[in-house]
C-alpha cells in the first residue's frame, strides 16, 4: 500500500483534446472573471483588516499572472515580466 496522495488526477484523453488557444483562453477569461469575483467579496470579509488586506492583496496578483498569461497567448510570446 502506498502512502502517496495524488491531488490530481491526470486528464483523460478527451480533456486533452481542449488545449487549443481558443479553449485556453476561454478557459483563463473564465478564471480572470471568477478571481476578479472573488476579490471583490473578499474585501468585504468581516476579518481583520491585515488578513483582508492580504488576501484580496493575493488575489489581485493571481488576476495580473493571468491578464499577462493572456497576454502571451495574444502575442504569441512571453509578456513582459511584471
């Protein structure tokens, strides 16, 4: 018995069929909508104002790693570096 645990699974081949640009980008605008989303609720958290802070702090920085990743595909090249 193994005592690894896998936290993902890999994607089965019909999954993988998806990684044209068009499906990726739809899929990081989907993400860029939702973390966009998220942020916004996070900052109305009734936590301390530095876990608030920090939180939606983090968030944002997940929303410009992925505006850059769109970036690159949109380029088609690597964006410059933040």
């Amino acid at each position: 018995m193994s005592n690894v645990v896998l936290f993902r699974r890999p994607a089965p081949p019909a999954a993988r069929a998806r990684c044209d640009v068009i499906s990726v980008a739809d899929d990081l605008f989907a993400t860029l909508d939702g973390l966009q989303d998220l942020a916004e609720r996070a900052a109305l958290m009734g936590r301390p104002a530095i876990e608030v802070e920090r939180t939606v702090r983090n968030l944002r920085d997940a929303v410009g790693a992925l505006e850059r990743a769109l970036d690159c595909l949109g380029e088609g090249s690597e964006a410059a570096p933040a």
